[in-house]
C-alpha cells in the first residue's frame, strides 16, 4: 500500500511519522523548502522567539504523548503559573483579570467585585447567573449571543472577545459556541449556571492529591524541536518531495496526484493542508466536498516579537502579557511577556515582547514592512505599558489565512464533509480545520488517520 500525505505541518509530520513507523510506503509533499508549518523557532542571539505558536494547553495529551515518544521528554517544560497573571485594557489602563476567573465564568466572586475591569451592572449580571438553571436545550449559537444570554454584552466584549482574538483572530459573533467551548455548552446543560457548574468541578479536582499541571507546555528548545524531530523520522523513512501539489485525481487504481514537476501515484491520499487548500486540490475527485471545504473561513494574523535592554526598560513584567478588546480600537490584539511565561527564553536583562495583530487589522497590514510594523507596535507597547526604550533587535512573521474559524454551524459541516469524505475510499483530511485548531488536536486526529489506515 503507498499513501500520500499534502502538507507538511505538523499534521502531515505526525501522519507520515505513524505510518512510516508501521511500515507503509509513504510519500510526503510540502511546496515550501522546509517542513513545520506554522511552527518555527528562530534564536536571535541568546534569546529563543516562536514565530507561530508558542506552547500547547497541557490538559490535552496527544502532543506531549508524541513528544515523550519522540525521545523529547526530558525537553518539556510548563509555563510558570506562579506568575501567571493576565492584564486586559480598558480606557487605556492595563487590569488584572479578577482572581477565579474560568475564561469568562467566575468561581470566586470577591475579586471580580473588587476588579476595575469590568462595571457594576456587569459585576451584578455575573453573580445573578449563580442562580441560573437549566433551560430548553438550543440548537448552535454564536458565542456572543451564549455569553450575552450567561452575562451580559460586557463581558462578552471584554472578556471574551479579547480571549478568543489570540486563539482564533475571530469575532464572538461568528464562532460557534458548540465548536469552541463546547465544555461550556456541556455544564449549561447539565447545572444552568456556568459559575455554579465550573466551581464544582474546581472542587472536585481540588480534592485529588495531584498538584495542577502547568495550564501552558512547550519544548526547552522552542515546539520546532517537535517537528524537527518528526522531520527527521519522516526523511528517514519516507519520500519526502518538495513540490506543492496542484491536483488530485481519482481512478480505479487509486489516486493520481499532480505536482508542478510530476505525477505520483498513491492508494490513499491524506490531505493535511488548509481547508481552502484542500479544496482547490480535491475539485476534480469531489465537487460537492470542495464546496463545502471552501465554506471554512480562514483569518490572518501577525507576530511581532521586539526585543529591549534593562535598565532602560522599566515596567515590571509581572504577568504573562495583556489583551487588548477590540472596543480600545488599537492595532494590536495582544501582547505576551515572554520572560514571565517560559524559562529558557530571554535573559532577566533583555525584555522580550512578542505583539499580536490578529483579524481584518492583520488582513490590512499584511503587506505592510518590517520596519512599519516594529514602529506600529513599539509605539503601542511602549505607551500601554509606560516604558521608553529603544529597540534592540525584531522578528516579524506573517501569516496569511492561518487560522480556521469555527463559525456557528461548524459542527454539522464538518459532518457533512465527513460523510462525503467517507464515501470516498482512500480520502482523508488532516488538520486544524475540523475539531480543533491546538497542536494536540491536529496530532489526535493524525493519529487516528493512521490507525485508520493501517487497520
């Protein structure tokens, strides 16, 4: 059996890894000149700075499964959450999130009371939701018409909206809240109260001996360890050709795929690139799954990592960054502090700030240069935080379409296009395009290919 993978992110990595490792003949195709995606770590002198993402949620286990797997166990390491505090702006002051703060329910309602965040009429909309129950089930929703319903237009615009920015470069009120949080949906379903449901099960998993695990997991060494290392698997075992693929075609013996240069030919083919992607790919063997593939949007985002001297910087970075909700009308989404965050990133004398323009304000910028974009978000951090530095070094990335949005409905396209995807024997889609953009997700779901296809 040969099989095929498009793409050479870390879905297509990970689904050429497990199969090689079974023994099938695989083939990998990746248009660009290296493998790894989005997930790239570049060093600029001694400091180590993520081009795309930098970590993954450590509650999801898929990737550091493989990472251990991969030999790299000894390289992980957790964010540093006995300084993890997340600011957020409003009227140009930069507040705390209130302590016991579960994305947007609270489990504590002192420090929400006490927070300047958010104004009273939202404080108390948040401590009436205690009492809520449980209610007519509901079909999808968007995420702003659920968290208006919970806790009113407030939070929504700046809470949530300035949380999801960062994840998904999307606005509440075109995700889909099935899709997103679907936790959430799960604990309104069974108590009513988002607070109420989300205390209890901050109970339960108090009363464990386990001490909490590091909410953030990444690599000493940066995450491009994880895909170096895939890398290097792949190319030991696999035929891995750098031509990007233009079309797929289907025939009796299976699949035919044309690049710029050549024609390969497979019995499965594993399409693990971007949904729009993958459909301009799949035109010819499926019309109506291209179609419905086209229907995920996609949004753009921009990093901006800056880099500063002690003493002349002087705001204490005590916190992992700060949001910016759109209603503040700046140019940049967010903002990570990275020497907090991580160890093994910056040294204590060289503040590292890595900037985030996300949405339609990326979409805008894209095109702008290097030195326009350093001078956008130096003037913004230097302002929002209170410190006059000069620049000592940048790194500026641009992603194009990057980040699938999981628009209300997601989940019943996605149904229908795995339907469609079933019917065609030997037809498989990777990535983050379906049921979840993390690392871990993307990983879960070439795996389960892999298993799919050697089973």
């Amino acid at each position: 059996m040969k099989v095929a993978v498009i793409g050479g992110g870390v879905s297509g990595l990970t689904c050429a890894y497990q199969l090689a490792r079974r023994g099938v003949d695989c083939t990998l195709l990746e248009g660009q000149t290296r493998l790894g995606g989005v997930i790239r770590t570049d060093r600029v002198g001694d400091c180590l700075i993520e081009a795309g993402p930098d970590s993954f949620l450590t509650q999801k286990p898929w990737a550091t499964e493989l990472i251990r797997e991969l030999g790299l166990g000894d390289q992980l390491i957790g964010s540093n959450d006995e300084r993890r505090k997340t600011y957020i702006l409003r009227d140009g002051e930069l507040h705390p999130m209130p302590d016991g703060l579960q994305f947007m329910a609270p489990t504590k309602i002192l420090p929400v009371l006490k927070s300047g965040l958010l104004g009273t009429g939202a404080k108390l909309r948040m401590a009436m939701e205690w009492f809520r129950r449980p209610g007519i089930e509901s079909g999808d929703r968007s995420v702003a018409d659920f968290v208006i319903d919970h806790y009113g237009a407030e939070v929504n615009e700046y809470l949530v909206q300035p949380l999801l920015a960062g994840v998904y470069g999307g606005a509440p009120e075109d995700l889909s809240i099935n899709s997103v949080l679907p936790r959430f949906v799960q604990i309104e379903r069974e108590t009513g109260s988002l607070s109420r449901g989300l205390l209890q099960a901050r109970k339960r998993a108090s009363s464990s001996e386990a001490a909490p695990a590091p909410l953030f997991t990444t690599l000493k060494g940066g995450l491009q360890q994880l895909t170096d290392a895939l890398s290097d698997r792949v190319r030991a075992s696999c035929t891995v050709v750098h031509e990007e693929a233009v079309q797929v075609r289907r025939d009796d013996a299976g699949y035919e795929i044309q690049t710029a240069g050549e024609t390969l030919r497979a019995d499965r083919v594993v399409i693990a690139t971007p949904a729009y992607r993958a459909a301009s790919l799949l035109d010819a063997v499926e019309e109506k799954l291209a179609s419905l593939l086209r229907q995920i949007e996609y949004s753009s985002s921009i990093t901006a990592a800056l880099l500063y001297q002690r003493p002349a910087f002087g705001r204490p970075l005590n916190g992992f960054g700060f949001l910016v909700p759109r209603a503040e009308k700046r140019p940049i989404a967010a903002c990570t502090w990275v020497n907090t965050k991580f160890n093994h990133r910056a040294p204590e004398d060289r503040p590292l700030l890595r900037a985030f323009l996300a949405g339609e304000e990326a979409d805008r910028r894209l095109s702008d240069s290097d030195e326009a974009l350093e001078g956008v978000v130096h003037e913004q951090l230097s302002e929002l935080m209170g410190f006059d530095a000069p620049v000592l070094d940048r790194r500026i990335q641009r992603w194009p379409r990057a980040m699938a949005q999981y628009q209300v409905g997601h989940g019943e396209l996605v149904k229908e296009i795995e339907a469609l995807t079933a019917a065609s024997p030997g037809l498989h889609l990777a990535g983050g395009a379906y049921e979840g953009i993390g690392i871990p997700d993307c990983i879960r779901r070439s795996r389960r290919i892999a298993d799919e296809i050697t089973q």
